[in-house]
C-alpha cells in the first residue's frame, strides 16, 4: 500500500472494502468474549502475561524458530544459536510493546527504531534505525519483493503520518496496514518480521480494542500457519480491493484466535480454582 500523497485518512475507505466490516464485527465478539469471561475480573494480570508469553512464542515460530511453548516457557538462557536468540528477541519486544503505547501515536518512527534495537540486542552501526542503500535484509521467511531504500523510506514516512494523524478506521484495519506494510517496506537489516508483528500488536492495544493485551494475535498468525501468512501478505502486496480485504481478514482471524487461546486459558484458570 503506497501512503505517499495520501489523504488525511486513507484507511477509513479500507473498513468499506467487501467482508471488512464483517471481520472487524467478528473480532469484535471474540475480543468481548475474553473480557467478559468472570475469570478477568479477578485474574487479569495473569491472563496478560500468559498472552504475552503465547504471542511471543508465536511470533518467533513465523520467524522460524517453532519452540514448544513450555519450552519458551522453561528456558532462562536464549543466547545459544540463532533460533533460541529469534525466541529470546520475541520475548524482549513483547516486554517492551507496553512501555512504547504513549510513546507509539506521537512518534512511530521512534517507536519503530526502539523495537528493532531491541530485537537486535546489539550495537552493530546498522541497529536501531532504517536501512540504507546498499545494505542487505536477512529476513528469508518473507518471500516477497524487497523496495529499494528511497521508497522504503518515503513510503515509511507516509506510514508515519497516517498513524500520527489518526482517523476514523477500525482498529482491525489499523494494526493490518501497519503489520502489512512493514513487511512490504522491511526497513531493518533484520527482525522485520518480529517487529512487525510487534507493531500490530501496540496498535491493538493502543486503539483499546485490546486494552489489557491478552488476544495475541501472532498466536493466531502462527496457528493460521506461514503459507496462509505469506499468501495474505502477497495480497496486501497486490494493492487490490480484493488483497488488502484478504490481508484485514487474514489479521482479523488471528485475532479471533489469539482471543480464542486466551479464552481457553481462562477455562483452564477456572477449572483450577473451582
């Protein structure tokens, strides 16, 4: 989706599109579900910090690194190869996806640059901010056509100001162009994937759509499997009505399942204490 020359709102025409609407009232359902279970009066905190750990796992899984989640859920030390360092970056950006909510509508950009140097966890000269001409992305999950570094960056820029302007659009809509076209752009060297998935989730959060961040939606993009995930991206990637309507749906299930998981944990939570 190029933003560039965009109108003060350009997503809120995204919420028309055939089936949109649909998928927002779907999420919608399954969000409330989670928040009207009698278990998220009482324990709350608890269902968020599971959410987290199950989003992190997830996300990490579409970057290639597929743990068990009692795994994720016993390891202390995620420094030993590349997969156990993709796990420990998903647990660090889902930390920190809280502390940048404040921070996320007035400066994305920044938020962005945090993120990534905090999946990266290094002080490499490339960490930390957008990349530059010339310089090379690892991200061999996304199979998609890379964007040359000046229309990366122009095309970054006018991501930026949609989001700091804000609109009318559902939430839904939001956090999918934002996931959608971080993928396109992939503006690091690195961790795009992870981040991207990040910034879906600081946009549902931040909307209020899911305020207490317990319907993880990377649970859901894993659960929907890396083939569906790269089919609904090329979609995106296409600009027509009918891919970017794929791509909302796409990001709307995975939320209907992230919420779903956190359902299911609040069954397993109340099981325990009846």
């Amino acid at each position: 989706m190029s933003t560039t020359g965009a109108t003060a709102d350009p997503l809120a025409a995204l919420g028309n599109l055939p089936g949109v609407a649909d998928s927002v009232e779907s999420v919608r359902k399954a969000v409330d579900r989670v928040y009207g279970h009698r278990v998220m009066r009482r324990r709350s905190n608890e269902i968020t910090s599971e959410a987290a750990l199950r989003g992190a796992r997830g996300s990490a899984a579409l970057s290639g690194a597929d743990w068990a989640l009692e795994e994720v859920r016993r390891r202390s030390d995620f420094s030993g190869d590349d997969e156990a360092r993709t796990v420990g970056a998903a647990l660090r950006l889902t930390a920190e996806a809280g502390q940048l909510l404040s921070i996320w509508r007035q400066s994305p950009l920044r938020v962005l640059a945090r993120l990534h140097l905090v999946a990266a966890a290094d002080k490499a000269e490339h960490v930390g901010r957008p990349r530059r001409a010339g310089e090379p992305v690892d991200e061999p999950l996304v199979d998609l056509p890379l964007p040359g570094a000046d229309e990366m960056h122009g095309r970054l820029e006018g991501l930026a100001e949609i989001v700091i302007a804000g609109g009318s659009a559902p939430a839904l809509v939001t956090a999918a162009v934002v996931h959608g076209e971080l993928l396109a752009l992939r503006p690091f060297t690195s961790h795009n994937g992870l981040v991207a998935r990040t910034a879906e989730r600081i946009v549902l959060v931040g909307s209020g759509l899911d305020p207490k961040s317990v319907c993880p939606a990377e649970v859901g993009h894993a659960e929907l499997g890396q083939d569906a995930y790269q089919e609904a991206l090329r979609g995106y990637l296409s600009g027509t009505a009918e891919g970017m309507a794929a791509w909302i749906a796409h990001c709307g299930r995975a939320v209907a399942l992230g919420a779903r998981e956190s359902t299911a944990v609040c069954e397993a939570l109340q099981r325990g204490a009846a």
